[in-house]
C-alpha cells in the first residue's frame, strides 16, 4: 500500500513565527562539557537520522548534489573539483542572500572565509537518507570523481545499483533536476517535487524514526522538545520508549550543566560579573528544583537498565560515563536547591567529572583555563536535534503545501 503524506496546512505567518522560533533556541549553547556526547547522539541518531546540529534548511539535500552533477557536466577534474566547489557553493550563498527567505544561510555570517561548506555540512545526511549513493567520504570523493561520474554508465536499478555488477551510481538516479539557472536564483522554497522525493528517501532510508512518522502523519512541529509534541500518543511505542528515557536523562542531567556553570562563576575574579553570573545560575537551578520535584516520582522509577541496554546496543558508552549518570541520579539534587547548588559530595561528582574529561585543561581550580569561559558553557537541555529536525520538516511540509501526496 502506498504512503501518504499529511499535513494541515498552515499560513505562512505561521510557518515564520516556527522558523523563527526553532532559531532561536539553536542558538542556545548545548556544548557536551560532561561527557553525555555519545549518548546523546545514539538518541538523536535513532529518532532524527541524517540530521545535524549545524544542518540548517532542507533544500540543501538537494543543493549540494545538484552542485556536483552540474561539476561533472563541466566535465572538472578530480585535481580542480575541491577547489571548483568551493567556488560554487559560494556563488550559492550570494545567490541565497538575495533571495527572500535567508534564515539558515550557511556562510551568511562568516562570508567567504566560511570553513564548513554546505557540501561538508551535509554530506553525512545525504548518505544517510541514501540520496548520495557513494559510501565513503567527501574527501574521497573528490579524489575519484571523473571516474565515479563516468566508470559504468549502463544498466541500473531505481536506487543507483549497477545491473551488471559494476560500480555504484554517486547519486540517487530519481533526483529532481535542478532548475535550469542554478545556482544563480537560488531560495529555500521546496518545489511539490522536491518535497516528495525529500520524504520519500527518508521514509525509505529510516522508516522506524520519529523523523519518518512526522513526514507521514506529523500534523506540527511546534513544540519546545519531542516528548512534549501534541501528537506524542500517536507515536509508535518503540519511539515513545526512546523519548521516555531521552526525557528522563534531559531533565536530570540539566541540573549538571546548570551546577557546572555556577561553579565556574563562583571561582570568577571578584567583581559585578562574577556576582551576576553567579546570581543567574542559582536562580536556574532554583527553577530546575521547581520544575523537576513534580517528577520525583517518575525519576525514582525509571528503569535505568533498560536505559543502558538500549543505549549499549547502538553505541559504547565508558564506565566512567555510566558512573557519573548513576551517581548523578542516586545524589537526586532535584529533591532541593540546597543539594542542588551546594551539597558537597554533588559538587565534588561534577568537579571530578570535568577533571577526569579535560585533565590540565579543566576549567574548575585553573584560573588560566577559566579566563576562556563564556559565562555560559553546556547549558542547553539535551533535545537531541529538535531544533534542526523541526525546520528541516517545516520546509518539507511548505513545499507539500498542506496537500496529501502520494509517495
């Protein structure tokens, strides 16, 4: 039975003010200071696969392969197309600044000494949504890429596999063609087209993840984090279990961050930012204390077995992280803004935690290291890729226009 996708159709007012409000929050600093970096992707991985943190607009998955076909159509050689794509994807954010819609330009800040281009940006997630069909790196790419664009060009089946044997198609073969201009007009507005076949490779590539139920059945994306999206009861039960103990660790731990960010202010040269600083992070953890003491009852009952055994099966996690989080969770600093901020034994964990990561580069006890502090390091709640996931289907949802279509 074939797919459908669905989605209310909402106004472009609409669409703005969740554009607008997903890029704000991807400004807050989530910076993994206590270790939590593997478990945090191995969440982010299994419900929005092929995203990124620094992933920006979706119609970059199709940028990126267009730029290359039209590199190959030059016929540039491997010794010049690193070079030649650089200068392309340059041309194309000149192209994408003049165009209305300029949320989300890569390079619109750093102009042309720009370090991450959209192509590297992007190049993990078109393989992982199998739009890119070549399985090694950029780099590697780059070296072969005459031969790849040119080595077997007869017989092949709908995903790119050589009907003979021989070598892989680059790119998907169902690719929508890029307009005729490109890169030279270009904007984020996906096209009917566009939209579905972007759908589509993601319903293909990770048909179990909460990214491919919001393509299907995703009726919004406005909301703050996953486990508070209205259609949570509509989620499959395996998803819901993810967002169970993705949830749990979110809470909990962000009162590590919040305690680590207090105690560098506190160790700050005496003065109106030390006391500011400090004064902040006091009343975040007051406020993490109110807001988590109503989920005592919830945090006392997650089964942290079954939370290590999910996340042991996709990644491996050290003892001394999974030391920490229970350790953590055992000290329950939740229970109140005394134990919170200033129990001894909770701030000798988080203190050792950073010792044990950083070595001489810690930043607790090392005024020299302290001086590099921002005033705020590590201090957004884990959401893993939320923020980027819920643009990214807010474009695909524009271009299907609010209408069912069929995949």
């Amino acid at each position: 039975m074939p797919s459908t996708f669905t989605w209310l159709d909402h106004s472009e007012h609409d669409r703005r003010r969740v554009l607008e409000a997903v890029d704000r929050f991807k400004e807050t600093d989530t910076r993994d200071e206590l270790g939590l970096g593997s478990i945090r992707d191995t969440f982010a991985d299994l419900l929005f696969p092929g995203t990124s943190t620094i992933q920006t607009r979706a119609r970059y998955f199709l940028f990126v392969p267009w730029m290359y076909r039209q590199l190959h159509e030059k016929r540039v050689t491997a010794d010049k197309v690193t070079a030649r794509a650089r200068k392309e994807e340059i041309l194309l954010r000149d192209a994408l600044l003049q165009s209305a819609d300029t949320v989300g330009v890569l390079g619109k800040v750093a102009g042309a000494a720009l370090k991450r281009l959209p192509s590297n940006v992007y190049w993990q997630g078109l393989g992982a949504w199998k739009i890119r069909l070549y399985p090694s790196s950029q780099q590697e790419y780059h070296r072969y890429f005459e031969r790849l664009h040119t080595a077997d060009e007869g017989g092949r089946d709908d995903d790119g596999e050589s009907l003979d044997g021989g070598r892989l198609a680059p790119w998907h073969l169902h690719l929508p063609p890029a307009p005729d201009t490109f890169p030279e007009g270009a904007d984020f507005e996906l096209r009917p087209d566009e939209a579905r076949y972007i759908a589509e490779r993601i319903c293909f590539s990770a048909p179990r993840s909460l990214l491919a139920f919001l393509v299907l059945r995703g009726k919004t994306v406005d909301a703050d984090y996953p486990w508070t999206h209205p259609q949570l009861a509509e989620f499959p039960a395996h998803i819901q279990e993810l967002l169970h103990h993705g949830q749990l660790l979110a809470e909990s731990l962000h009162g590590a961050a919040l305690l680590y960010n207090l105690m560098l202010a506190e160790e700050l040269p005496p003065g109106p930012h030390k006391d500011e600083r400090t004064e902040t992070f006091r009343q975040e953890l007051e406020a993490w204390v109110n807001e988590l003491q109503p989920r005592g009852d919830a945090l006392s009952r997650w089964k942290r077995a079954d939370f290590w055994s999910l996340v042991q099966q996709h990644t491996r996690v050290s003892g001394a992280t999974h030391r920490f989080v229970e350790q953590w969770q055992e000290h329950a600093p939740w229970q109140s803004l005394l134990r919170a901020a200033d129990d001894a034994a909770v701030r000798r964990l988080v203190r050792d935690r950073e010792r044990q990561l950083k070595g001489a580069r810690a930043r607790l006890g090392n005024p020299r290291a302290l001086e590099l502090w921002n005033g705020a390091s590590g201090v957004g709640r884990l959401d893993y890729r939320w923020r980027s996931a819920a643009r990214i289907l807010m474009d695909i949802h524009a271009g299907l226009g609010g209408r069912h279509a069929r995949a």
